[in-house]
C-alpha cells in the first residue's frame, strides 16, 4: 500500500516489483486501455531484451496531482515517473534525476514517500521544483502577498518590458523582484517567499488571462522584445492592467486544489547544480531508482526559452555547462559519460528509466543508441518501453501532427546495475 494513496491515484495500484523479471512479466500482459502490449525483440551482442508498444499511462491533461502544474518546456507527463516510482520504490527509496527540468520526477517520487535528489545546471529547476516539495498553505501565501510592496523602492524599472506588460503591472512586477533580490542576498528567503517565487516566475508570460503579460508565447517559451511587439501589432493589442497578487493567489489555490498531505518529517530532499557527468557530491551506491530526460538532439534552446525568467530570478546561469548538442556522435559520448556517472551512483540493482522521446520524424532512434553505450559501460538493458499517445494540445498549437514530426512518443530505456 502506497503512503500517499490519498494523493495519488494511478490508473491500478501495482504490486511492487522486486525484480527484472516481474517487470518484463507486466509489460508483456499490459493491457489497461484496452490494447495488446506489441513486442519486438531486439539484440545488441550477447544482451536479448525485449521492446514494449503500448499505451502504458493515460493521456489525460488533467489525471495527475494539481500540485504538477508548472509550466517548462520539453518536459514529460508525471505519469511516466509515477508508473515506475509506483512500481520499482517503497516509502524511503532514493529516487533521482539527473536533469532535473521542472522537477516532474521529484515531486511524483515525494508523493509516493520518497527522498529525493535532483540536479539540473539551470537554476530555474531548484527555484521550481524545491517550494513544491513543501508547499506552504493558502493562508500562509496571502498573508505573505499583502506584506510585499507593491511600489518599487530602486529605480530598477525594466522599461523594454512594456511590450508584455501594463505599465502598473510591470511596476508590481519590478517590485516582486526587488523584494526577492533584497532578500535573498540578506539569506532571509524563507519557504513562503519561494513558493511566491515559483509561482510569480510561472506566470511571467503565457496566452491567458491567468498570466501577467498580454497574449504572448505559451507559458515555458518567452518571445523576445521585437517578437512581442509583432504579435502586438498583429493582433492589435496593448497590454492591459493585470493584479499580479491576485493571479499568484489563483495559481496557488490551482496548485494546493488536491490535497497535499505534509511529508514525514524523515523525508528528505537535496539539489545540485553540476554537470550530470560529474556528480561527485552524489554517493556512490546510493540511488534506488533514477528517472531522467536528457536535453534531446537540437530540440530545445533553454536560455532563449528562459530568459525573462532567467532576469525575474536574479538566477545566476553558466551558459558553458548547458548541453545545446546537434551532432549525434557527440550527443551519444556525453550521455555515456552520464551512464556511467550513474552506475556509479546507482545501488545494486538499482534501475534506470532512462527517456529520449522521439527525434528528426523518428529517423533517428535514441533508445537504441542508450542501450548500446549502457552495455559498454557495464548497465543491462531489461526492456524498452515505447509508450505511443496523440500528441497534447500544447504540441497541436504549435501544428506538429502525432508520428510526423517533434517528439509524438515516450521511449524509455530501462537499466539495471546488476551485481
């Protein structure tokens, strides 16, 4: 019985798996949506492993826990770290991710009573994951709100910013900021202003009402300042007054929605901001199960994405650690030197799931090419997993179609160390 059954209800509660083989076993009679589980079987040298298709978790937007909704570019469904999690952890397991993103498997790995590790060289992924492990109560965040000054004490007025935002609005904007700022270099951030944070930094930008700027860009992309004066003068648009304390209140109200249960006080959480190839603050054998999405071949450019975030958090980001690979070969040595880092890390039969998505229409199948450098660093491919479902509306906004082009799949390779 899983501790936070109150929290989480996945689509079955599964046994929990003990080994390899019970895996397999479920994955071959899978059929919760009414379809058969397909099954290739593929070789590389002496190692057989099977490759799963199915539907193996809902497409549904809204079937996970409020407290996931945070928008970040190029990051997969919490269901995916859950349907693992709920099968391959107990209450207490270590579970990590390497390139930590928005904190999707963090936050699915503490709602099933775990202790966490997360890392990513984008500040942004601590500023939004940490708060929501922990999240204040409503109460809490609207006292808070009604004590931050609305009313800039510096002449720090970010002017270029009009484009996105009424002039009263940037002004509460600017303010949030300073008081972040001001704060955070007396070390006085305590967990209710990162919640106010994380949540303000959620809603910089976006093409709603919930958001403060005008319609721009969908919330995990920022258009630049010449973007948005286009899309203005297209849609004929001038930014209008948005209460930026309000939106904050609605979000996190959204976010609290289902209920989130306090952790146990032995629960614990660490972040880390290294290279995901060099993770020497990790201890050896020390990691349960891992669930990660390396950044992917030439998709995503993060900083472009995130700089109106970047400037709102004061985050300071080195640009030389940020993988922006194009070439495959070179791709494929950096993500070896990731596997072995996490051989080093995992325990004894410990288990990677390991997901690349789909790339170039699907020409170019990175699962394959994981398993290969796995086996070179001493890991065992038990399976892949191909999880095939129609793309999502933030995908159809853009006009990618489902098995034409962008990522239309979640191919996971699972790993284990074996002893």
């Amino acid at each position: 019985m899983l501790i936070t059954d109150s929290l989480f209800e996945p689509e079955v509660q599964p046994a929990k798996l003990e080994n390899a083989e019970s895996l397999l076993k479920e994955m071959s009679f899978f059929r919760l949506f009414g379809k058969n589980t397909e099954i290739d079987l593929n070789v590389i040298g002496n190692y057989k492993f099977p490759i799963f298709k199915n539907e193996f978790w809902t497409s549904k937007q809204r079937a996970c826990h409020s407290i996931h909704e945070i928008s970040y570019r190029a990051c997969f469904k919490p269901q995916l770290p859950g349907f693992f999690i709920s099968r391959l952890c107990k209450p207490g397991s270590v579970v990590y991710d390497p390139f930590l993103g928005r904190g999707t498997t963090l936050i699915e790995a503490r709602l099933h009573g775990c202790n966490v590790i997360g890392n990513d060289v984008n500040p942004l992924s601590q500023i939004l994951t940490e708060p929501r492990l922990d999240p204040p109560s409503l109460i809490e965040v609207e006292n808070r709100l009604r004590i931050i000054p609305d009313k800039l004490c510096k002449n720090s007025l970010r002017e270029d910013l009009n484009v996105f935002y009424h002039p009263n609005t940037l002004v509460e904007i600017c303010a949030l900021k300073e008081y972040f700022d001001e704060k955070r270099k007396k070390d006085i951030l305590d967990k209710i202003d990162k919640w106010i944070l994380m949540v303000a930094t959620n809603r910089l930008t976006g093409h709603s009402e919930g958001f403060f700027s005008v319609y721009t860009l969908p919330p995990n992309q920022a258009a630049t300042v010449e973007s948005q004066k286009k899309i203005n003068k297209r849609l004929n648009q001038t930014p209008k007054y948005k209460d930026t304390k309000a939106i904050i209140l609605k979000k996190t109200r959204s976010l609290l929605s289902d209920d989130f249960r306090a952790a146990p006080m032995q629960l614990w959480n660490r972040f880390y901001k290294c290279s995901a190839d060099k993770t020497d603050l990790i201890k050896k054998c020390s990691i349960d199960l891992v669930v990660t999405s390396p950044p992917f071949l030439d998709i995503v450019d993060y900083l472009a994405d995130n700089w109106l975030r970047i400037w709102f958090t004061s985050a300071v980001f080195d640009e030389n650690m940020l993988w922006q690979i194009k070439d495959l070969d070179q791709w494929i040595v950096k993500m070896k030197a990731v596997l072995l880092e996490l051989k080093r890390v995992l325990k004894d039969d410990g288990t990677i799931a390991f997901e690349v998505g789909e790339v170039r229409n699907s020409k170019v199948n990175l699962d394959l090419h994981i398993a290969e450098v796995a086996i070179e660093v001493g890991l065992n491919p038990i399976c892949i997993v191909r999880n095939e479902q129609a793309f999502t509306k933030t995908s159809n906004c853009w006009g990618v179609a489902n098995n034409r082009k962008g990522t239309n799949s979640n191919r996971i390779v699972v790993l284990r160390k074996t002893i």
